[in-house]
C-alpha cells in the first residue's frame, strides 16, 4: 500500500501549494486535493503550473475530494441553480483530474442539512436516488477517465450508513466507473462498528480510495469530523480496519483524512510531518507497507 494525504487534515492553516511542497519532502506517495483548495490554487495559479509540478515531482495526484450530493439532484425535483453549482465543481474536478493524471472523484451520497437529524426516508428511496445520481455523474466522469467513489458515511445524518447498503447500490449502478471509498471513521460512525469484515463484500478491484484515521474516545452522538485524530491516538481497531484491506490484495492508496481543528492552530509543516509519521507506523505495525 501506499501513503497518501488529505487536505482536510490541514485545510485550516495550509494551502493546495503549500501542501504540495510539504507533502512531498515529507515523503507521501499521493495527495488528495480538495475541491475547495483547488479552486483558491486557481486564483493565483494555472492549471499548467500543477500538472508541471506533478511531472516533476515524485509524490502524485490521487482523488479530488469531495463532491456533496443530495436527494432531488437530476430529478424533476431539482433546482437548476443548485444542480448548476454542483456541476460547476464536478466538471472542474474532472478537468483538473484529467489533466494531472488523477482517475479518482470521491463522491458523498445525499445527508441530512444538519448533523443531530437523521437522514429520513425509505431504503427503497435512498437507493433510486444514489442509483439515479452515481450513474449520471458515471456518464460525465468517463469522458475525463475518472473513476467515481462512493463514499458511504455511518452517521445517523447520512442516506447510506452501512458497507452492505453500499455495495447493494454500487451493484445496481453496474458502471465500471463506480466503486467505493472506504473510511474507517466512516464505518465506526454506524454505532461505533469496530469490525470491519464486511468490506470484503466489496470488490477489490472497484475499491477506488482508502481512508485512515481515528477518532477520540466520544459518545456516539458525538462522532463528528472534529473527534477525528491520527492513527493510533484513538478508539478504532485500525488493526482489523488493514487487516482486512490486506485480506483483499487491496494494494492501492491509504490517505490520511482527518478535520481536527487544534490542528489547524499549528503549523502545517508540523501537521503534515505529524500526518506522516503517525500514518506511516500504523501500516508498518499491520505489515501493509511494500
């Protein structure tokens, strides 16, 4: 496996060129960029000047992250204003990925607008919709050569909790295009899951990105981005999370997401080098390095 980092981890006190020159002579293998930092790169930067800096450079582009769905997109219930928005950025993901080399869009399924309310509707629902959504944005992604990754979210605010849910709604997407993105945070968030077998239910080939993070020892009500912390500061069986991964001759990325906002407070060479090293020695212990 290889290591890879997400902007997240120091969205609030870095930038996209910041992270790239950090992250490089750090020594990550990839690096997810964030939609939101692409776009402010974009103000100052080209995107010639990031696909040079890739053909330069040894660490590499992985997923552009994220892409925020929600129920009515590419319904007769859709808003053109809003779907337009939400184009906007994924057709910019997908140009910028083309460009750089990247083949990865990491995409959420549909939430609640707020984290205490929970995501209300039919499973039957739930799935036409994530169905009729991931095979549009599939259509789109193809003509950029990017894979889509569906990235389901345990938490009670979210439309698709589980591994079984998900994999039950890529199946029924049937896209060579479409597959997952896996976060242990994510599977924990579903009333505190530390056991991560079900993910074998998943085709390895289709599992597009890996995330790995942990989270503070918090009531669940409390899972939220900002309890998330570097790998072995918490409660998650990282462990079984890799174990299980290796199991499944999974050989690709494993990135580094957290949004913890005392690290924001620091200096990103700090964070980033913290990122790296507290990474580096979980896949090492699970034997998951090359």
């Amino acid at each position: 496996m290889k290591i890879s980092f997400n902007e997240s981890t120091a969205k609030g006190c870095s930038t996209l060129a910041q992270d790239l020159e950090i992250c490089n002579d750090v020594g990550f293998d990839f690096i997810e960029i964030r939609l939101d930092m692409l776009k402010d790169y974009l103000r100052t930067h080209s995107e010639r000047e990031l696909k040079h800096f890739f053909a330069n450079h040894r660490i590499q582009p992985h997923a552009i992250n994220a892409l925020y769905t929600y129920k009515e997109l590419f319904s007769g219930d859709d808003t053109a204003s809003r779907r337009e928005a939400l184009m906007e950025d994924f057709l910019l993901g997908c140009k910028i990925a083309q460009q750089i080399g990247s083949h990865a869009f990491i995409v959420v399924p549909p939430m609640s607008a707020e984290a205490h309310i929970p995501y209300a509707d039919t499973p039957e629902h739930i799935k036409s919709d994530c169905v009729r959504i991931m095979r549009k944005l599939s259509d789109i992604a193809a003509d950029y050569d990017v894979n889509v990754c569906f990235e389901l979210v345990g938490t009670q605010k979210c439309s698709v909790r589980t591994v079984p849910f998900a994999v039950e709604i890529v199946n029924e997407i049937d896209r060579a295009n479409v597959g997952y993105a896996f976060d242990p945070c994510n599977i924990f968030g579903y009333h505190k899951l530390n056991d991560f077998s079900q993910m074998a239910l998943a085709d390895v080939k289709k599992v597009f990105a890996v995330h790995i993070n942990d989270y503070d020892d918090v009531p669940e009500s409390e899972l939220a981005p900002p309890a998330r912390c570097f790998c072995g500061k918490g409660v998650i069986d990282l462990n079984n999370y890799l174990s299980v991964l290796k199991r499944m001759d999974y050989q690709g990325m494993v990135s580094i997401e957290t949004f913890r906002p005392e690290h924001y407070a620091r200096r990103p060479e700090d964070v980033i080098a913290e990122a790296y090293a507290t990474t580096k020695e979980t896949l090492e212990k699970a034997g998951c390095l090359e």
